[in-house]
C-alpha cells in the first residue's frame, strides 16, 4: 500500500497542493493525483445535476400520475420540486458549462426518476389509489424547458 501524503491524509494534501500551486512551485506538483481530482470533481458536478433531476423528475411525474391524491400529499412534493429546482437552477447558474451536458443529465436521470417515483407511490396508504407502472410514462413527459420553469408543476 502506498503511504504518500494524498493517501494518508486527503485534506492535508490539498492544502500542500494549493500551497505549491500558489507559490508556482510546479515540479513538486503531485501531478498525478492533481489530475484524478479535477477529473474527480467534473464527475462530481454533473453527478450532483442529475441527481438534483431524478428527485425533481420523480415529484414531477407523481404530481401528474397521482393528480387524485389529497392535497397534503402533494404538498410534500410541491415543496420538494420547489427545493430540487432551486438545486438545478444553481448548479447551472454555478457551472454555465453543465448547460451542455443537461439533455444527457436528464436522459439519464429520467429513468431512475421515474423508478424512484413508482417504487414511492406503491408506498401509498390511507386508500390512496396505487397507480399503474404503464401510468408512467418511459419518455420524460417534459421539456426542458417545463423543466427549469419555475412555474411548472407537470400538471
């Protein structure tokens, strides 16, 4: 097992890393493990978007599917697509470049959006109607633009 800086001790190592960095001191760079990180934190970011998507997919298709549950239900999924939205609005306000991967973030975080949203729904108690899986939809029912649209509530 290797025994570097970066193995021991992640939070120290970064610190040395922008250390180095600020003083130009460049050959002493841990360069190998500089790249994993920065690619690393790319990963992290587009991971966040869509994760971000799947729970605001998921509330949005349970609004439209369980259109007949009672209101205190849905509240609890008007605040999470409020809150999710938010999440995916900042992410892209954060990262402008995010922009271009947000069609390929939502053909992937549909369908697990869509899992998760059924998987919830057979949840379902005081005599709330369980829907159908055929009820949901396996396109995403919505733009992107319904989407990002603050006023938008698949319904």
């Amino acid at each position: 097992m290797s025994n570097t800086l970066y193995d021991r001790d992640l939070q120290q190592w970064i610190e040395q890393t922008v250390e180095q960095l600020r003083n130009r001191e460049f050959g002493s760079l841990d360069i190998e493990h500089l790249i994993e990180e920065l690619v690393d934190l790319g990963k992290s970011e587009k991971n966040t978007l869509r994760s971000n998507l799947t729970i605001l997919l998921a509330h949005l298709l349970k609004l439209r599917v369980q259109y007949d549950v009672p209101d205190m239900m849905k509240g609890s999924w008007y605040s999470s697509v409020l809150e999710h939205r938010q999440r995916v609005l900042n992410n892209l306000a954060d990262t402008p470049s995010l922009k271009s991967y947000l069609v390929e973030a939502l053909e992937k975080a549909y369908p697990d959006g869509r899992k998760l949203a059924i998987k919830e729904d057979k949840l379902a108690k005081f005599g709330v109607r369980v829907p159908q899986e055929s009820e949901y939809s396996m396109i995403c029912p919505f733009s992107v633009k319904q989407i990002l649209d603050e006023d938008f509530y698949g319904v």
